[in-house]
C-alpha cells in the first residue's frame, strides 16, 4: 500500500455509506474486521479511538486527543509502520491504494497528512440537525449541544481543508446526484473503475436522503451562525 484515502465526517453523515460504495465500484483496498462499521480506528493500537475521549457529540471538543497526536508526531515514520501493520491484517483486495474511513479523521487531518504524505481526504458533511437527532440515542447530551460539537469538528476540519488533497461531498448532493457524486469523488482521487463490481449490502442499495425524520425533533429550534452556513447549510 502506498496511497491513501481517508474518508471523514461525523457519525451519521453517510461516510459508512460512501466507502461501501466507493470500494464496491472502484479498484481499492479496504479494511474489514468485526468492529463498529469496519472502522480503521479500532484496526490499530497507536492512536486512542474517538470512545476514549467521549464518543460521538464530544470528542471534538478532547485536548487529550490532540496531546496525543501530537506526541505522535515525534517519529512520524514509525507511527505510519506501526499503523499500516496493525491495519494490514485486515485488508480486503491487491490494490496499492488503501481506502480507510472513520469520524474522528474529521479532526485530525493535518495530522493524517504529516504521518500519510500525499494522502487525500473525503470530507463527508450532512445537514447539523439531521447528524445530531440521529446520534443523540449513543450520547447523554442535548441536542444543542450536539449541534455544538458539529460546528467544533467541522470547523477543525475546514481549517485544515486544503483544495489540493481534499474533496467536500454532502450526503444531501449524494443522495440526489449519486452517480455525479460518485463520479466526482474518484476522479478527484484518480480512482480506476472495478472491472468487475463488488456486492453493495443491502442497506446501501437505496440512496435516500432521511433528513426530515429528523428535523421535527429539533422543532422552532434556532441556532444561530456556525461553519454549517460556509458548508450550504441554512438552519
């Protein structure tokens, strides 16, 4: 493996969905192992996963996490090692390009591009009041506060957000345009078509956009400026 992909935005936001879709359609490794949604961060033992700084809704806001990245990059070299060997006992597919995915890559991706040299980054965004009704079952938090912790993750993001190795994609635009979407995305990561497609699970076949379920939980709910407004969102 010498090229990476890393897919990120908050849990919710459709980057299960369009790494399924993503490595069903194109020539890429990937990563499967029985943890949450076959997530690369419970795949390797040299960097703490998001549960460890609060989870879903709050590990935006950890400094603890960041403390640790960046002791990391004290021997960025060895810390890409470590992590590919760790990651390379579950690797799906021969392809050199390995297309890894987890939320908490949102807020790490100047970090990624220091230990990854000439990554790309997929930054997945998905309407802050739809992300947040639909996490606020895993966390004991309000929904305002959820909506916080989107704006603090994403505005982390957007900081680092470079055009040459970043790619913006909305769940929303996905849901409506998906083979524009699709098409977009890999050939912004030079992506070459699978000649024989894989299987997409059943749950991913469907492309709808579920948004407004969630909307009424939030009510006359008025929050005000955030990075939602630079990211199309209008709440």
């Amino acid at each position: 493996m010498d090229r990476f992909v890393f897919i990120c935005g908050l849990h919710r936001s459709g980057t299960t969905l369009l790494e399924r879709i993503l490595a069903a359609k194109y020539d890429v490794s990937y990563l499967r192992a029985s943890v949450p949604e076959s997530e690369g961060q419970h795949m390797q033992s040299v960097y703490s996963a998001a549960m460890h700084f609060g989870g879903p809704g709050r590990f935006a806001f950890s400094t603890e996490m960041r403390a640790e990245l960046d002791a990391l990059l004290s021997d960025p070299e060895g810390c890409r090692a470590r992590i590919i060997a760790d990651w390379s006992r579950f690797v799906v597919g021969n392809s050199k390009t390995l297309l890894e995915k987890s939320p908490p890559n949102l807020t790490k991706i100047n970090w990624l591009r220091q230990i990854f040299p000439d990554c790309r980054i997929v930054i997945v965004t998905r309407d802050p009041r739809a992300v947040s009704a639909a996490t606020h079952k895993w966390a004991d938090l309000s929904l305002a506060e959820l909506m916080r912790h989107w704006d603090a993750a994403y505005t982390q993001a957007m900081s680092d957000y470079k055009a040459e190795d970043c790619v913006l994609v909305r769940y929303e635009d996905l849901c409506r345009c998906p083979e524009d979407e699709i098409s977009r995305v890999a050939d912004f990561l030079q992506l070459t078509t699978r000649n024989d497609p894989e299987q997409i699970e059943e749950r991913h076949k469907a492309l709808v956009n579920s948004n407004e379920k969630y909307f009424v939980m939030h009510g006359e709910a008025n929050y005000g400026p955030g990075i939602w407004n630079r990211l199309g969102y209008d709440i």
